[in-house]
C-alpha cells in the first residue's frame, strides 16, 4: 500500500510544482524526494515507485500535447531520430523523466534510512 500511496503523492507533487507553479523540469526530483522520506521503503521500491509515478505524469502530459497538435510536432521530431512514432517518442519523454524521478526517490529514501535512524538513535 505504501508503494501506490508513494506512486500518487509523486505524481501529484510533480504536477502541482510543474504544471501549477510552472517550475522547472527538475522539481520531479524534490517532489521524488519529498514523497519517498515519510513512506520509508526500501531504496530499490523506492526508486520504482518515483519512476512509475514521474512516467505517468510525463507520459500523460506528452501525450495530451502530442494530441493537441496532431502529432505533428512529434512526427517531425521522430524523424530526427530515423522515422521514431510520435507514441515511441511519449514512451521515451515518461521514462527520461521517470528515471529522474526515480533517482530522486532513492535519494530521499537513502536519507531517510542513514538520518532517519540517528536522530531516532539519539
């Protein structure tokens, strides 16, 4: 239960610092971070919690934006890279992102596991 709950708090975090607040791509990693340190999970759920969640979101916006337009700013960008689908080119925007995301996650849930443990500690 805690993997979903870290699926969704990542993917609403990103999407209220991104597409509320306009802030920069990065911020998938502070909302990673953010979600990952209250949930404690293991590094490696973790880290495929952050991804699923940051995939999900970008996905879904790179395909309403792709949608928005016809595909076709995504056939014209596919063909830069040897005739790419505009579908392969939303699969790759969620997993750069996700991989972000989930590096973030991993993060806060290293920081968590070494702080965490020596303020409980002291």
């Amino acid at each position: 239960m805690k993997f979903l709950i870290q699926i969704a708090l990542t993917a609403l975090l990103a999407w209220i610092f991104q597409g509320l607040l306009h802030f920069p791509w990065w911020t998938v990693v502070i909302a990673a971070m953010a979600a990952a340190v209250p949930n404690k999970l293991p590094a490696g759920r973790s880290f495929l919690a952050g991804l699923m969640g940051i995939f999900i979101l970008w996905a879904l916006v790179a395909f309403q934006a792709n949608a928005a337009n016809d595909s076709i700013l995504a056939a014209q960008a596919g063909k830069l890279f040897g005739g790419a689908p505009p579908l392969a080119l939303v699969v790759v925007t969620g997993l750069i992102g996700g991989f972000v995301g989930g590096l973030g996650a991993m993060a806060g849930s290293l920081l968590e596991q070494n702080f965490g443990k020596k303020a409980a500690a002291k």
